[in-house]
C-alpha cells in the first residue's frame, strides 16, 4: 500500500504503524500522524501497530482512511510542537490553505470524514468537518438545511410546525 | 457544492453525539434557533441545557438549566403487620417527595399526590419504579389481594397531574423475583411523529419491564406502548439471551439513549466477572435485542471482588459505567484497543469526602440530566447525599430517613 513519505526526513528512524481498513487495505503511516487519533494514541503507547500486526479499524472503509491519514499527515508535525507556538505565520497560513482545500469534497464524503473522526476521536478532523457542515447550515432557512444536508422531504406535520416557527419568529427568518 | 447522491449517507443518520459536534459549531443564534425547527431530533438537540450550558456557559442559569428537583420513594412500613397511619408528618399514604437542597420546589416535604390528583387512594402505597421526561410509572396495590402476581402500574404526569392506569400485567411467568428492570421511554426518545395515541392516553410512551422466567430461566422481556396503530396490551418477548445471565446489575432502571434502552447484566460464569449490556430499542413497533460483553483489561476489571458496584449510566450523553470503591465513584468509558475492539478503560476517579468505616458508598438513583447520583452508606441509613458527577462535590439531602425504601428513590428533574 502506498507509504506516505517520513514526513521530517529523519533517517527513516521515525516509527511506522499499520492500520488495516474495514475493506481490509493495509496502510502504514508514521506513528506520530497516527497518533492524531485519541483512540489509536493509547494502542500505539501500548506498542501496538508495529511489526507485521496491523491495527484493525473496522469501522473505517479504505477511501476514508486514507483521506484521514492525508489531513493526520499534514498536521503531525505541527500536532507534535504542541499546537506549534514556533510555528510561522507562512506555516500557519499553509495549513489553514490545506484545510479549506480538504474539506472541499462531495457531501457524502464529509459524512464518512465526520464519523472517522469522531470514532478515532480525532479531534482537529472532526472540528474542521464539522465547521464546514455548521457552514452550510448557516443563514439558511429550516426548510433549505432540510434540502442542502440531504433530510427526506417533511412530513406535513413537520411542514407545518416550520411555518408556524417562521411566523412566530419572524425576526429569525429577516 | 456538489449534488447529494441520495443513496449516500446523509446528515439525517449521523449519530447524536456527531450532530452535536456539528450543532457547537453553528455560529450564531439565528441560525441555531432556525436548526431547532429542522426536526424533532434536532429540536431535542438544540434545547438539550447540557447544549445550551456548553454554548452559552455564562448565560446558563436564563437558559433554563435542567433542574433535579428531588426524588420520588416509597416509605417502607415499620413491620409488614402493622398498617401504616395515616400521621401529622406523613398525611398521605403515596410516595413521598424529597426535595433536593435548592429545589425550586422549595425545602418542604411533598407526597405524590402534591402532584397528581388522587381522590380514589389509588396511589397510596404506591412503588414508584422509574421516571423520566416529567412522567413517573408507579406500581400500585392491586386491590385484590390474590393476585399477587398481577402487576397494576400507573403512568403520572407531574406536569399536567394527570394518572393513566396500564393493562394489569400477569406475570407469573417470572421467578419469584418478578420483574427486575424497568426502562421508560418518553416522547423526547422517539423519532419524529407524528404518534397519534390511543384511547385513553394523553403522553406518548413505552414501558419495557424484564425479568427470568422460571420455566428457563431465559430473561423475559414485557412492552407496553401508548402510541394508537400497536394492538394494545402487553407484549411479551423470549430474550434468548446466548449465555446465563442474572441481573439487571445494581441498577434496575434502564439507561435510555437515542431511543435504546440498556440494563447490565452479569454472567452466571465461574467467577461472575463478565458483565453484559442488553440493548433493547424498539422502531415503528419492531423490537431488536442485542447482548454485548463488556471488554475491560484483565488488570483493571472493575467487578473483582472488591468491586462490587458497576453501574451504567450516561455522562454528557455518552454511555458510561460508574463504579464505586471505597469512597471513591470512578467513571469508565469505552475506548478502541489495540485489537479493534471498544475496551473499558478508568477515565475519571471522584472522591467522596466523608467515609464511613471504609465501607462503600452505594449508588442508589442516578440523576440522567444533572450528571449526578445518589448515594448511601447503608451503615448510615440515615442520609442520603447528592454526588456531582462533574465536580465531585456532595452535598446532603435533608429530609430523607431509614424509613424510606432506597430501592425505590427516582429522580424527578424538569427542563
């Protein structure tokens, strides 16, 4: 499977784990990027990961495991100056152009990113999918939420109840 | 943005906790208050007060802080001869009412039937078994006294005082040890309607009763829902549970989460040190029972022997086990380990600040909304106190006496 390159160049000296996809991939990454996962962090303490025993993560499909190993990759180095108080603006900068690049994605995929995140308690991931969706629901109104984050059509009951909302609360929907 | 494939997982089915996450980040009020009319689960989300006290922490006590006002419990007669009078301290035979300190009930002490209009007696001596969502099931005496093993209960509403009997329930097919866990499910757990309701009822509801049946010793599952469409009446399930199971563990009363109600159960093995959740949750009348092992490190297992307590319960919404030591409560939650598996690891250890002769506390009613519970020393029958989850702070509770029975103290809390 496609080793992502030891990200500081330290003489390979960087330890590696596998982590192995519900679809059964197999991907190896570096201990500190996978370590971005709260879940993962306790094992990889435990000396787990290593050697030819991989880390299974069952509820992880492979394209979404590799879309979280991507961003985990990309904010190891700066996870591991501990929220990079050194860090330069230009670094800065590069992550947050990274960011708003990687959550640029098809709605679905968000989706899968979000439960990743939350089940390997990755904390970044999951705050920076959720901005984004918490974005797409801002200034728009319930029914338009409804029908941009993919809810079934509402029952007349539900109907009902937002536009009663919307009369008693005019102020909100101005 | 690209077009929503339909076929694609959808906001809709992300779990509680992740919508949650979502929900923190929405970043103004306008626009929160427009998500709590997107649906009902999200209107639940939204004036959940855990949420709204993370959002608005400074705001919190306008915000209508989810308040525990005190604790429904039956008082136990004196000798099972004597008939209990009727006396300048108790004048009502009903449960009583203990405030909490702060209750916005105010200090004094109350009886069910401060609550709910009880011309008839029929709640005297009445057993309260679970409450949640300003609804409490009690069992009542049936008036006859040969059918011991007809269960009669009552659904009250503590808000609108008003009391709705259930079907009597028969059921000797349990042991003797009857019905052992109770889960009451309330409108606030279900999906978005619309429920219409049968005749005769004006809450939406399910009861969910469970015991061992004596013939099999199989744990029986019994349902009961006030929605119109099911027939009515009391449905029984055959739990074919695939190992011996006793319990429900030290709690009686099932956690609800998310609609699923969870009990903790023990298995009958060698050394009684494997512990199981049940999940029961019920769609659209459609029940599904899961059993679960619960996976701890052989180091840390909490039910060794001197561990006698587990209990589950939900901390900021996320399902959690408590278990008492001592005078400590230590918190355990559900981990990934190395082999893929959730594992229970220690998160958290409070220390309770007074001990008795180094006897355990007991954890006898948790309070669901305050992230609290409370707690006896059975040495000291006496006083019951008020353990915060959060701050580990304990505080006492006046007014409770030996005469009370424990076992069945429920928390009345409101929004």
């Amino acid at each position: 499977m496609a080793a992502p390159e030891s990200g500081d160049g330290n003489n390979g000296a960087a330890r590696m784990v596998t982590l192995i996809s519900s679809d059964n991939t197999r991907f190896e990454v570096e201990a500190a990027a996978a370590s971005l996962s709260q879940t993962l962090q306790l094992t990889i303490l435990d000396g787990g990961g290593g050697g030819g025993d991989g880390i299974p993560l069952p509820n992880v499909d492979s394209a979404t495991l590799s879309k979280v190993l991507e961003y985990c990759i990309k904010h190891a180095p700066a996870a591991a100056n501990g929220g990079a108080p050194n860090a330069t603006a230009v670094d800065r900068a590069e992550l947050e152009r990274f960011d708003n690049e990687f959550v640029n994605i098809d709605q679905s995929v968000l989706y899968s990113l979000i439960m990743a995140a939350h089940n390997l308690e990755i904390e970044g991931l999951q705050s920076l999918v959720a901005k984004k969706v918490a974005d797409m629901i801002k200034g728009k109104s319930p029914m338009e939420i409804r029908r941009t984050l993919g809810f079934p059509d509402p029952t007349p009951e539900e109907q009902a109840e937002m536009n009663a909302h919307m009369l008693e609360y005019g102020w909100a929907y101005e | 943005m690209s077009e929503i494939d339909p076929a694609a997982a959808c906001l809709p089915v992300l779990p509680e906790d992740v919508v949650t996450v979502i929900l923190d980040r929405v970043p103004d009020l306008v626009s929160l208050f427009r998500c709590s009319v997107v649906c009902k689960r999200w209107r639940r989300l939204v004036s959940d007060p855990v949420f709204l006290r993370r959002r608005w922490p400074e705001g919190c006590s306008s915000l209508g802080r989810p308040s525990l006002l005190g604790f429904f419990v039956h008082r136990d007669r004196i000798n099972t001869s004597a008939k209990r009078k009727i006396s300048r301290l108790y004048p009502s035979l009903s449960p009583v009412f203990v405030p909490v300190p702060d209750s916005v009930l105010g200090p004094e002490r109350r009886f069910l039937t401060s609550f709910i209009r009880d011309d008839a007696g029929i709640l005297d001596d009445a057993k309260p078994l679970v409450a949640r969502g300003g609804l409490l099931l009690v069992r009542i005496t049936p008036r006859s006294l040969d059918k011991n093993n007809v269960l009669c209960l009552c659904m009250c509403n503590l808000l609108t005082g008003r009391r709705e009997l259930l079907p009597p329930l028969d059921a000797s097919l349990l042991d003797d040890n009857g019905v052992t866990g109770y889960s009451l499910v309330t409108a606030a757990d279900h999906d978005a309607g619309p429920h219409p309701l049968a005749d005769g009822y004006s809450n939406l509801f399910q009861v969910l009763l469970i015991g061992v049946a004596r013939e099999n010793w199989r744990l029986h599952l019994y349902k009961f829902s006030s929605a119109a469409g099911e027939s009515q009446g009391w449905h029984s399930y055959d739990c074919r549970q695939p190992v011996s199971l006793s319990g429900p563990f030290e709690c009686r009363i099932a956690v609800v989460a998310c609609g699923t109600s969870q009990w903790l159960f023990q298995g009958n093995d060698a050394n009684n040190q494997r512990l199981y959740t049940l999940d029961v949750s019920i769609n659209s009348g459609h029940i599904s029972l899961t059993f679960t092992m619960l996976q701890f490190d052989e180091l840390t297992h909490p039910i060794g022997s001197f561990l006698p307590s587990a209990w589950l319960c939900t901390i900021d919404a996320r399902l959690a086990l408590l278990c008492a030591r001592s005078n400590q409560l230590e918190i355990w939650s559900r981990l990934y380990h190395q082999n893929g598996t959730l594992r229970w690891h220690p998160t958290q250890s409070i220390r309770m600040e007074i001990n008795l002769f180094g006897e355990p506390l007991s954890p006898v009613c948790f309070i669901e909304n305050s992230d609290a519970v409370l707690v006896l020393y059975h040495s000291d029958p006496e006083f019951a106190y008020l353990l915060d989850l959060q701050f580990g702070s304990v505080t006492k509770v006046a007014g409770w006496t030996r005469s009370f029975n424990y076992m069945t103290a429920v928390s009345y809390e409101i929004n």
